[in-house]
C-alpha cells in the first residue's frame, strides 16, 4: 500500500482528536450521496416518464413511414411500391390518403384531419390503448365507418350509436372553382363513426376511415400521402428502414418514430438533461465541503505534516494524502449514493408508492421508473471529474497553508 493511500485511510476512517473534523467529514460524504442519489432518480424518474409520453405518442404512428421527398402525394402503381409490400420483414403495409376536410353534424362543424387507411391495417395498433368508446373498427360488411378523435366528438356532439349519427364530410374539389354554384364545387360525402379515440394531442381532430371512403371524399383515385410499415423485427428497424430508403432512392423519405415527431422527442430529451445539469450544479455546491473538510483536517494533522516535512517528505507526498482524503470521501458517498438510489427506484418500480393524482382520465397510477446501466455509469462518472477536480485544489491549498505555517514556525 502506498504512503498516501495509508495515511488518507487512517484520516478519515479513525477517530479524529477534534469532534468537528468528524461532523465535517460526515457531512461531506453526505452531500456527496444525496447528490449522488438525486441524480439517479431524476434521471430514472425521467426516464419512466419519457417512455410513457413517447409510447402514448407512439401508439398510432407507425414504426416507418414512407412520404415524398417533395409535395404531398405520390402514386404507388409501379413495380417499386408492389415489391416493397412484398418484402418478407414486413407485416403490416399500407397505403394512407391525409388531408384537411370540414365536418359536420347538425348545426355544429370542426376542421379535422381524414385519414384513409387500409382496414386490414388497423389490426396492428392497440385498441385497448387508443378506443375511449365503441367499436375499434372502420370497415363492417362491406360498410365503411369511421373512429373519431375526442375533439371530433365533442365539438359535433354526435352520438356513435343510433340511426342519426351520420356526420358529413366536405372537401373542395380538385381544380373546382369555376362554377356558378360554389355548392358544385365542393364533395360532400356521409359516414357514421363507429368508435371515439381518447383525448391525445397526437389524434384528436382525426377522422379515420378506410382509404377508398377517403379517395372519394378528396376525390383522390390515383395518390397516396404516405405508407405506413410494420416490420416483423422491430430490433432489426434501422436496418429495414436503410434498406428500404435504399430501393426507393431520394425521391422518397424513410422515417422512423422518431423522425416523424422529432419536435416531442427533442422536447423531452432537452428537458431531461437539462434538470441533469441543475442538479449536476447543485451537487458540486455540496461536494465543495470537501474542501471545508480538508481544510479542518490539515489545522488538526498539521504537526504530523511538520514532522513528515522534517523527515524528508516532499510536497507531492503531501499532496497526494490529502487528494486520497478527498478522493476516498467522494467514492463512498458516489457508491452509496448511487446504490441508495437504484434501491429507491426498484422500490417505486416494483411497489409504486409514489402515486400520481387518482381519477378516471389519469394515464398512469404510480409515477414510472425506466433505470438504464448507461445513467448509472453517467453519474458515477460525473461525480468522479468533479470530485478529482475538487480534491486537487483542496490538496494544493492544504500544502500551500503547511508551508506557510512550517515557514512561520521555522522563523
């Protein structure tokens, strides 16, 4: 064992002669363990809560999504298209139709957004997750019916059962304009809905209908807005979407999840490691107490520094007992604080004892908790720099205060 590592041992682990430098050193192994501690669970805690917000945003997008590169439609009757619905990676394929179209039930109208999708398709969203009321279904012996978004419905106020629920869906016709009757200009078609998607900022205004009813509510038979894909290996996705984005060339865009919301998953990440680094900020204020615990120790060894001095020891030696102290004090605080805060999360993961305010429209009942190796490693690491920083000017200020008071006593 090193000269130092011995001395910064016995330091800090046997009893001091002044009660103070214990309370000190206690407390700056405190401080290291809560900061320690606190950055673990905010960063699980986050973690929890970014996965529910981007897998609730994720429930009705697809895995990939095929638009164009330029405009808004595209054909898909060609060989091209006909061979990527055939890949044997896909499972679920199909062609969407998207636009703006006026609403309306009564005396009451909303601005929604129609999306055509092939019935077969809706097979592979989650109904229990996304169906507030009625039926997940758009298509019923060979009848087409619509699933409404939440504010749909409560801005028509139409009811999903019942004979006399039959809402209209009104759309300019292409090249329209030109007529004498502004009414021969528009495309008026009727469906029911059939089923209410829950309030969602992703799929509120949504009306989704199969594609054939919403080719002949836009009067669109030819172009498609997009394709959305389902793969059979969700693990194997970036390479599927290079793939694909590789057969159909630049004419095409390929995105992924989160390519196609890139704002909300820049929004939560953002907000993630911002409160990292407040708190990160906040745990170097604590850690400066080792500085204060150094400085404590050096007025009560002080004597013992002197006498090593007169036996030959250099600064450095010095120097490095000190920087140990410090050292040893932020690797125990860092190690159980990290531990205290995998046992915390574990806690709230396995039992759930912080709970979120209880009610019919509450997503989740206990707040979550996502633990990935990859924070734990962060904080550790984090601690460590600011910790080795810390413990270097602690350790050259403490030799810098023994040479002058060995000078003083030297006069």
């Amino acid at each position: 064992m090193k000269l130092s590592h011995f001395f910064a041992r016995r330091y800090l682990f046997s009893k001091k002669s002044v009660n103070a430098i214990n309370i000190i050193s206690t407390i700056s192994v405190v401080g290291v363990l809560v900061s320690s501690a606190a950055l673990v669970i905010v960063l699980s805690f986050y973690n929890g809560m970014e996965k529910v917000i981007l897998s609730m945003f994720s429930t009705f997008s697809p895995e990939l999504r095929v638009e164009p590169a330029e405009g808004k439609l595209f054909s898909t009757h060609n060989e091209l298209f006909e061979n990527l619905r055939k890949q044997k990676e896909i499972k679920g394929y199909s062609e969407v139709l998207e636009e703006k179209v006026l609403l309306q039930y009564g005396n009451h109208q909303f601005i929604g957004q129609i999306k055509g999708i092939e019935p077969k398709s809706l097979n592979q969203h989650a109904a229990d997750s996304m169906l507030y009321a009625g039926e997940f279904t758009i298509s019923k012996e060979n009848v087409s019916y619509a699933i409404i978004g939440a504010s749909v419905q409560a801005n028509l106020q139409i009811p999903i059962v019942g004979l006399q629920n039959t809402m209209l869906v009104n759309s300019p016709k292409k090249g329209g304009g030109n007529a004498v009757n502004p009414a021969d200009d528009i495309i008026q078609r009727g469906i029911s809905p059939r089923g209410v998607l829950k309030y969602q900022q992703g799929f509120d205004n949504l009306i989704i209908t199969p594609i054939d009813f919403a080719r002949d509510a836009l009067g669109e038979y030819e172009k498609v807005s997009a394709i959305e894909i389902y793969t059979h290996n969700p693990d194997g996705l970036t390479t599927i979407e290079e793939q694909i984005q590789a057969m159909l060339g630049d004419e095409f865009r390929v995105l992924n999840r989160e390519e196609q919301n890139p704002t909300l998953y820049k929004t939560v990440r953002t907000e993630k490691w911002a409160v990292f680094f407040i708190l990160t900020f906040i745990g170097i204020i604590a850690i400066f107490n080792i500085i204060g615990s150094m400085t404590m120790l050096v007025i009560d060894k002080r004597q013992d520094m002197i006498i090593l001095k007169s036996l030959g020891a250099e600064n450095s030696l010095i120097q490095r007992i000190f920087y140990n102290e410090g050292m040893l004090i932020s690797l125990i605080g860092s190690t159980f604080g990290i531990l205290i805060g995998y046992i915390f999360c574990f806690a709230q993961d396995t039992f759930g004892f912080i709970r979120t305010q209880e009610g019919q429209n509450s997503i989740i009942d206990a707040y979550p908790v996502d633990m990935r190796l990859t924070d734990f490693g962060l904080v550790f690491l984090t601690v460590l720099l600011v910790s080795i920083v810390i413990s270097y000017l602690s350790s050259y200020l403490s030799v810098k205060a023994i040479g002058s008071f060995h000078t003083k006593t030297s006069e």
